[in-house]
C-alpha cells in the first residue's frame, strides 16, 4: 500500500465506485441508447456530459503548467474541501489541524462530518508559525488546511513555513489559492510532484470572475485525483457550465487585465482609507481585498448597510476584533465606499 493510500479511510479505499454509462462506454457511436436520455430535445443538452471533463482539464492542464490527471473540478472549490474530509477522515476519530483565522468552510466541513478541526492561532501579525501547527498534529491528524493568500487577512503564508510543514508532516497538505492570481509570489503548483501528501485549491469565483458559476479546481497527485474522482458525483459539472468556463479561459488576457485593475484600485483604496480617522489600520494583502481595524466594527458596519454598502464584518473572528474585510471594487464603488466612511 502506498503511503497516501494509508491515509484514506478504508471504505474510500475499497469502494467499488458508481459506473456510469458515460465510463462504461468510451469511443465513437452514433446511435446511444445506453443511458436512458430523450433523444427528442436539443443536443447536447439532452445527454449527460462528460464526468471528468476531459476538454476543459485539457485546457486548464496547458494555462497551469500541470498534467491533466492532477486536476479535479468541484463545484466550487468547496466541493473538494468536503471531499477531501471524507476521504482521509474517520468521523470521531481522526482530525484536522487548521491556521486560524481562516476560511470557515474547513471548520463547518469538519462538523458536518464529525472530525474534530483544531485551530492554531496565527501570530499576531498573521503569519504562520509552522512550528504551532506541527505540535498541534498527533497521530489521528489526516489533514492540515492552509490558505494563501490567506482569507479574511489577505497576507501570504511564508515559504519557508510551508515548506516546514510539508516536511514535517506525513499526512495530507491542503493549500487553498483562492487568491492566488492577485498575489506577488507563485503557486504551490510546482512543489505537487515533490509532494504526494499537497493538494492545491484554486478557482474561477474571484480574478476570473465566475462566482455564480460554482467551479473549482483541486490539483493532486494522480492517485489523489483518483480518491477525489471515485466519491464526488459522477455528473457534478454541468455541460453548461464545462462549456462555459472553458470559452472564458480562452480569453486568459482578459482576466491578466481584470487583476491589474484591480491590483491598481487596491492601492488607491488602501490610499484612501489611510486617510480616514476611523480606519486604524490597514493590512498589507495579496488579494483583491483589504483587511481593515477600527475602533467600532459592528457600528461602522451597521452604519455603512444603512446607506446601502455591504462590506464583511469580521469583527468576531480570531485576532480580527474590529475587523472588517473590504473587497476591492470598480473605482466607482470604492470611492462611494471612502465617501461615506468619512462622513460617518
Ligand atoms: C472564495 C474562497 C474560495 C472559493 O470558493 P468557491 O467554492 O470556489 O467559490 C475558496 N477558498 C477561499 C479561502 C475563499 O476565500
């Protein structure tokens, strides 16, 4: 047995997984009576699409520099996130080890499957102690979560901290890049054929801007993509959404234009708000928002949706008291945004 395949909970390594009429037949046909479909509406739609994507990977195998067995799609990167929970834990008696604070869908994937979810505080300044999170790991700790950049603080983990943990721990790495096309530094895509244990998550919802479409990438090792392909649902991308994302990635130069807009309007803002008395401090952040600390957060936040903008109260997260997390608009928003927090 290989050293991943010890890790994943036994029934997901005996499963006999669901075989779908689109596996069990693979070439050309023209007639398909196989899996039940109505000919008579419009094709494709009227068929099942493909269930590993196999187009839309190829493209994103050639944009991200990886093989196209190492990528996985969710709906959304939340999708890989529950799977890979279900996958290597035992629920009530393995766990997860996180960096706090960060994304909350770990923690309330975590509950949803009974896995105890341990959360080591960053450093005050929010960057990762890897030394923390390795004494935090016992013998039943199957997953550690990372973030980078990381969400609500914007801040990249350091690499030599990363590297500290991918080194130190035999179990599964998962490094969620939701923001990485806003960031300085480079993936971790590279470091995947170095180590078996890291999964990389990243997704169209932020600088491609397809939120609504609910399409995420996981990217692994082969035989990790094979644990990930045997539990999600067979049909879980849509053709609609297969088609679609794969026209928005032919226009790359797009996105590239939308993230240095956006890279420009985060400083303007960080400008503006620097400004403002009520803004105490402004986080340094590689993603397309900024953290801020004020004296009041609940009343500043209340204040700003009486007038009709919504921005993220983060006041009640770890080590972010009075806290609220700013996602980086048109020109147009932000200044609306900077406008009214100087007269409040
Ligand atoms: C927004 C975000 C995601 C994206 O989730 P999707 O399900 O792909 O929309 C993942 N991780 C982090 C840290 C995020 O902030």
């Amino acid at each position: 047995m290989t050293e991943i395949s010890r890790l994943v909970r036994a029934n997901i390594r005996n499963l006999k997984p669901y075989s779908c009429a689109r596996y069990e037949f693979k070439g050309e046909a023209s007639v398909f009576l196989d899996a039940n479909e109505n000919p008579l509406n419009v094709a494709p739609y009227n068929r099942y699409p493909d269930p590993l994507q196999e187009e839309l990977k190829a493209k994103i195998a050639g944009i991200k520099n990886v093989r196209p067995s190492q990528i996985m799609l969710g709906v959304g990167s939340d999708e890989p996130i529950d799977l890979v929970i279900r996958i290597f834990c035992e629920p009530r008696i393995d766990n997860i080890v996180a960096m706090e604070p960060t994304y909350n869908m770990y923690g309330v994937c975590a509950d949803i499957n009974d896995v105890e979810y341990r959360r080591i505080l960053l450093n005050d300044d929010y960057s990762l102690d890897a030394g923390r999170i390795l004494e935090a790991v016992d013998e039943k700790t199957k997953i550690i979560f990372l973030c980078s950049p990381n969400n609500p603080t914007g801040n990249l983990a350091e690499r030599g901290e990363v590297l500290k943990i991918l080194n130190g721990f035999g179990g599964i790495v998962v490094m969620d890049e939701a923001y990485i096309d806003f960031s300085s530094q480079p993936s971790w895509l590279k470091a995947l054929d170095e180590y078996p244990g890291l999964i990389v998550l990243q997704t169209f919802s932020k600088a491609w801007g397809l939120a609504s479409v609910r399409c995420g990438m996981a990217f692994a090792s082969e035989q990790i993509v094979g644990y990930l392909n045997n539990v999600k649902y067979p049909y879980n991308i849509n053709l609609l959404t297969q088609q679609f994302v794969s026209e928005q990635l032919d226009h790359e130069e797009r996105k590239e234009k939308w993230v240095k807009t956006l890279l420009e309007q985060r400083e303007i803002l960080a400008a503006k708000l620097a400004a403002i008395p009520l803004i105490e401090k402004i986080y340094p952040s590689d993603a397309n928002f900024l953290l801020v600390k004020t004296p009041d957060a609940n009343d500043i936040y209340s204040k700003l949706t009486d007038r009709g903008i919504v921005v993220r109260n983060r006041s009640n997260v770890s080590l972010c008291l009075g806290c609220l997390r700013i996602t980086v608009g048109t020109a147009e928003e932000n200044d609306i945004l900077t406008n009214t927090l100087k007269q409040l």
